[in-house]
C-alpha cells in the first residue's frame, strides 16, 4: 500500500470577504482507507495538429489506461504546460472524432456520445475522479488542441 | 481585477522507487486573456440525505451571452465514511466518483447542450458537500412569478 496525499490550496480575493480553502486528500481505494498504489507516471505529450484524439482510453486493452479498473477511485491530473493564455486544450469525455471538430453530443446514439468538459488554458491543472467507463468510449478522456502549433499536456492516472 | 489561485501538491513517498513530488499553481483567468475571474458563488456547504441525482450546475440557455465563457468549478466530499461516495456526472455521464476526503478542481465551458454538472451520494444518510463556482459570467432568469401575497 503506498500514500499519496493530494493537497490543494484555493484563495481569492473575488470577494469582500477573501475566500481561502485548503483541502488534503489521500487517495484511497474505492471504498476502504487503503492508498492507491498504482500510477502511470507523469506522461508528457506534445500535439502539433487541432484534432479531436483520445488522451485516455478506458479501460483500453493494450492502451495506457489499461490497467485502471473502471467504476473505482481512479484520479486523473491534467495540465496545460503551455504558457500562452489565448492557447488551450479542450478537455472532454466520450468519443474523439479524430477529426477537425468535436463531437456532437448525442443521447439517443451510444455510438457519438460525448461532452465538452472544459477548457485548459496556458499553465491551467485540473484535477477529477475518473470513472474509466469502457462502454462504448463513454468513460474516454478526449483532448482537442486550439492551435495546431506545437502545444503540450502533462497527464498522470492514479489508480487500483 | 480579481485574483483566485489554485496550487496542487502531490506526494508520495513510497509509491514509485524514489520520492514523488508534484507541484503547480496557477491563477484562473477569463477565456483567453490574462484578466482574472470577478464572480463566484462562493464555497456552498449542503447536507445532502437522499440519493436523488441532483445537479449542482446548469447549463445555460440556447445562444446566452454566457456560453463558452469560463469557470472553474470545486467540489469535496467532506464525509468521513470511507465507503460513501458521491458521483459527479456531466452531461449525465459519469467523471467518477468523489469517496470521502476527496476533493475535484475542473474548467467547465458552459454551453447550451446538456452540460450540466450533477452529483449523487451513494447513502441516505446524511452526506456533505462543499461546492463552489468561479466563473467569469452567469445569466441570471428573469424571474416569471409575478404573483403578490397579501397579508391574509
């Protein structure tokens, strides 16, 4: 059993009255006070084209992801180590179309579902659960570079 | 101008060969500029005792002036059972599930299709979660009840 503790401080001075939170997690399994004991490093890639491609796939045979054991207490970091701010990534969940644009979100088809989450912008982190669903590639972790020069993301699972 | 910044430190002492160690900062901005975040929700607080899915967000209106803009939300589970869970959804899929002590930090580009932010506990028994919105605009709904109560 490893310990891997997670700590993040938000302040903000948005309002009268200053908002401060500093929260320390360890990551655990699913259910027990047992740590994760499993990662796939930190994975540094770089993107030189604005299609829409798959960053994880889940529960992926042969794939990176492969060993994340979906509906668990997988954490997934992200980060936009680029530094310009009028840059960024589309993060999203479901099915990449490999193409120019993203995918449209379709309820009534399994095969197109797919949500934008948010964007990642120059020095932005983002740090989520992660289902690594496998069905049909709606657990998939999609990424959509604004800019077709070279832009790069720093990405790591925590996983069991 | 407003400044709202986010640092995450990450590690571990025995999970790989040699000590890992990760850390980063960074301040939330409007969408690509350099000019920072000027409205929040604040930190809500609620005790959630049913199951029900429930959404903590919504999207915005088809062509609203908000769409694609910028925001940034936190959720934590503040429950100290390490078997109870709440799972956040958006667009009703499933990102996974936050277990006690778990916290989340994510952009959200609102638009006008489905992506709106739930959660749902895994218990009835009382679960708390802390939630906040930074976020760089929000339409705010016309109020339609035009009723008056009177003094009966």
């Amino acid at each position: 059993m490893a310990t891997i503790n997670a700590t993040m401080s938000l302040s903000s001075d948005i309002a009268e009255s200053a908002i401060s939170v500093s929260k320390t997690m360890t990551m655990t399994k699913a259910g027990s006070t047992t740590g994760l004991d499993k990662a796939t490093g930190l994975i540094r890639k770089t993107f030189t084209s604005t299609n829409h491609v798959d960053l994880l796939v889940g529960a992926a045979s042969g794939g990176i992801a492969e060993d994340v054991t979906k509906n668990k207490a997988a954490k997934l970091y992200i980060k936009n180590v680029g530094t310009d701010s009028s840059e960024y990534f589309i993060i999203g969940m479901g099915k990449a179309s490999a193409g120019a644009s993203e995918e449209g979100y379709d309820q009534a088809s399994s095969t197109e579902r797919y949500c934008s989450i948010g964007r990642l912008y120059g020095g932005d982190w983002m740090l989520i659960p992660w289902d690594a669903e496998d069905t049909n590639g709606y657990g998939d972790i999609t990424v959509k570079p604004s800019v077709a020069t070279t832009m790069t993301a720093e990405y790591m699972v925590f996983f069991e | 101008m407003a400044t709202t910044t986010a640092s995450l430190t990450i590690t571990s002492s025995d999970l790989v060969g040699d000590a890992l160690s990760l850390s980063t900062t960074n301040n939330v901005y409007k969408a690509g500029t350099t000019t920072g975040l000027e409205q929040t929700t604040g930190i809500a607080s609620v005790y959630l005792t049913a199951t029900t899915q429930i959404d903590l967000f919504n999207p915005v209106r088809t062509a609203a002036a908000d769409a694609g803009k910028n925001s940034w939300i936190y959720i934590c589970n503040n429950s100290e059972d390490e078997t109870e869970y709440a799972t956040i959804k958006i667009s009703n899929q499933t990102v996974g599930r936050l277990y006690a002590g778990d916290f989340m930090w994510m952009p959200w580009n609102r638009s006008a299709r489905f992506v709106d932010v739930s959660l749902t506990p895994s218990v009835a028994t009382g679960m708390r979660i802390e939630y906040g919105l930074f976020y760089e605009s929000l339409e705010h709904l016309a109020s339609t009840d035009a009723r008056t109560f009177q003094d009966e």
